[in-house]
C-alpha cells in the first residue's frame, strides 16, 4: 500500500513537470558576478514597472545581441517582448545579491547609481536576445513578464534612451542589415 502511494506521488509530481512550461526557465542563470563585453556603448535608459520598483537602467549591443540591464527582485522571467514581437529564445542572467555590480568592458555600472533601488533588496538582472529581424528603436516598447503578481513585471512599458542615441544600417524597407557593417546597429554615447 505505501509503494502504491509512494509510485502515485512519484506520477503526479512527473505528470506536473511535463504539463509545466520548463522551456521558459531554460536560459535562468543566477550568478556571482555579471560580465559582459559590448560592441557598442553602454547607454542609460528610463523605463519602469506599474509598481515603480522594477527599472530598465542600461542597454548594450554584441554581436547582435540586445542586453538589457534591469534593476529587479525578478522572479522567473517566462516571457520576453520586444516592439510587439515575441521573443522565443532569451537569456536571463541574475545577481546573487545586491551587492553584485554590474560590469561592461570592464566598467563597473552598481545598483545604486545613479539612484537607490527604491527597495531594498533589488538587484541587477541582465536579460538579453538575438536582434535578428529586429530594429532596435528610441523608444521601445518592453515586456519582461514573470510569475511575480502585483505590477512587478516590465508589460508594454515605454524605454527611452537618455544619453545616446541609435545608428540602424538597413536596406531601405526592410529588416536585412547592410552586409560588412559591424556592429549593426550602432549604439552612440553623448555627452550631456
């Protein structure tokens, strides 16, 4: 009797997982330290949850890939949305601890500059995709959603860029970069 109830316990915790979206945690990494390299600036950006507290800070570009890095107590990202368009492969990369900084080329970007958190406890969330297709605009519209409730996800927010702005090479009236431009797009710094 205890086997049979052990082995029907055993099932339904199975047929749970199968039924579950597994795919949408895949790319999930928690991590002692955040480094990346860039093949275009670092720029700032303004952009923010319904609850205020979750904020898109920071945008690079390498190798056609869009990272975006987001200030969050993110739960499990299960979807991504970029200018309306879904994206199926993303990569989500997650502080330990608030105390991680941020590093880009080298360059230590902290969870409090240029402002606090306004929580405690938030830290760096670097989430990031294939540009493919894609232009990369000023503004874009952003949706990093997670299992989270009560507006602390990213839905349809609006991100602006704030110290640079953007150089697309495309050939006229489509999504195909111009051959031999790399990077493609251009990510440019200002000073202000």
């Amino acid at each position: 009797m205890k086997t049979n109830r052990k082995l029907l316990a055993l099932l339904m915790v199975f047929a749970l997982l199968i039924s579950s979206n597994l795919s949408a945690f895949a790319d999930y990494n928690l991590t002692p330290t955040l480094n990346y390299t860039s093949d275009s600036a670092v720029l700032d950006t303004s952009g923010a949850s319904t609850n205020k507290l979750t904020e898109v800070r920071l945008i690079w570009v390498k190798d056609n890939t869009l990272f975006i890095g987001i200030i969050a107590d993110l739960k499990d990202v299960v979807s991504i949305t970029y200018n309306g368009t879904s994206i199926s492969n993303f990569n989500v990369d997650s502080a330990e601890d608030p105390t991680v900084d941020l590093v880009v080329n080298g360059t230590a970007y902290t969870i409090n500059n240029p402002t606090p958190p306004k929580k405690a406890g938030y830290y760096w969330v670097v989430a990031s995709f294939d540009m493919t297709g894609l232009q990369l605009t000023s503004p874009f519209t952003l949706s990093v959603i997670t299992e989270a409730t009560g507006g602390h996800g990213i839905d349809g927010v609006t991100v602006d860029i704030l110290n640079g702005y953007i150089i697309n090479y495309y050939i006229l009236g489509t999504t195909t970069p111009v051959p031999g431009i790399d990077p493609n797009p251009v990510l440019v710094y200002t000073l202000q």
